[in-house]
C-alpha cells in the first residue's frame, strides 16, 4: 500500500539557516509528489510539484526514486516559512492524494 | 466565490446525532474530494467526485458515512450517528481537471467535535 512518512514532527532552525523537510514514500507505480503548506489561519495549499520541477518561494524539491525520497529544501529559512508543511503522493489512478502527518517549521530569529 | 468555501466552520455534535456538512467549489471545477483530518494527522482521502458521479468512495470509514454532489457543484457530506472517533476537521478540495493531478484548492474545513 502507499505511505509517506514525513519523520519530523517539528522542524527548528534560525532565520538564514538551510532548510530541509524530509519526505520518504512507499508506491508500487510511478510516482507524483507534492509538497503542500498551511500557514497559521490560512487553508491548505500547493506549494511545489515534482513534475512541474519549479522553484516556489525559494523552496525545490527532487524526486530521488533510489531513495523513494522527496525532500523539500531551501538554501536560506525566511521567518515567513514558518507553517505546517505536507508531502503527499497521488495514487488510485490520480484521484487521491495520500499524505503524510506533516512537519511544523518555525524559523527563528 | 474567492475560493472553495465550507460550512459551517465549527459543530459540535451530541453522539449519536446526524451531521451535514457542505462544500461550495470554485465554480467550473470538475473534481471535488473530501478529507478527514484528525488532530496531529496529515489529511486523510475519504471520497472523489468528478462532476456529478461519485468514482471512489474507497475511504469512508463506515456506512454512516455518506457523500452526494447531485447537481455536480455542491457537495454535501453527511455523517450519521456521530460517534467520538468521527471528531475531526472535514476538508473539501475542488481542482479544474479530472482527477488530483491538476492542483486541488482546499477550503478551510469544518471542525466537528463530537461530544
């Protein structure tokens, strides 16, 4: 069955600092990965797709299949990053998204 | 609308009662999905909709749990004799295509808490 394991429940670093989500899945087919954010008051959002290979905000994600892993990354944490960050992977034949618990960053001045 | 709108925003529920629970897509979407969120989880599938037909229901927890989207636009889902373990926040995402591949726009959910 296909998971997503995000490990890190909370997510620490200082204003300027690299930051990186972890994100591993377990899928049979081939995969689609998104990372989705939620910032505090705000709805659930798209951030990036893999198969869009877009930057957004600063953030890049790469599929690496050897690994089963799609972690997201950025070079310098803004205190406007902070939020609530989902990976998700599109299964039963592209209608669901099946996501994982999420990892709270807070960025710290 | 500005976006996918849910109501009510918060119910609190006696156990054993019957909820409804609305969605109002962004007009013209075609997809319309439903997810249950617990606290502490990621958002989890309970059912699909593209326009009027309902193609997987394959993750609603019980027969209490029932989709419709009759008209293709609103959706509602209802939840019959509430128990505990139903408390969550219900999330509605509509997206433009058929299927999740096109970017699903999420409301804000409606928290049920059942007591």
């Amino acid at each position: 069955a296909q998971r997503v394991t995000q490990p890190e429940k909370l997510l620490s670093v200082f204003k300027g600092a690299p930051v990186e989500l972890k994100c591993n899945y377990s899928y049979s087919g081939s995969p689609e990965l998104f990372w989705y954010v939620q910032y505090s008051r705000q709805r659930l959002q798209l951030l990036l797709r893999h198969i869009s290979r877009e930057s957004i905000k600063g953030f890049t994600a790469d599929l690496n299949k050897g690994e089963t892993s799609f972690h997201l990354k950025k070079p310098f944490a803004q205190e406007e990053d902070s939020a609530m960050y989902y990976c998700a992977l599109i299964t039963g034949g592209g209608n669901k998204l099946t996501f994982g618990t999420g990892t709270q960053l807070k960025v710290e001045l | 609308g500005a976006g996918v709108s849910q109501s009510p925003r918060y119910k609190v529920a006696k156990r054993g009662q019957d909820v409804a629970l609305r969605c109002d897509p962004i007009s013209g979407h075609v997809s319309l999905f439903w997810y249950q969120q617990a606290l502490g989880q990621g958002p989890e599938f309970l059912t699909y909709f593209q326009n009027e037909a309902q193609l997987d229901k394959s993750g609603l927890p019980s027969d209490r749990f029932f989709a419709e989207r009759p008209e293709g636009s609103v959706s509602t889902l209802k939840i019959q004799r509430t128990q505990q373990e139903d408390s969550a926040v219900y999330l509605c995402a509509s997206s433009l295509g058929a299927g999740g591949l096109t970017e699903a726009f999420f409301g804000q959910g409606t928290r049920l808490t059942v007591v």
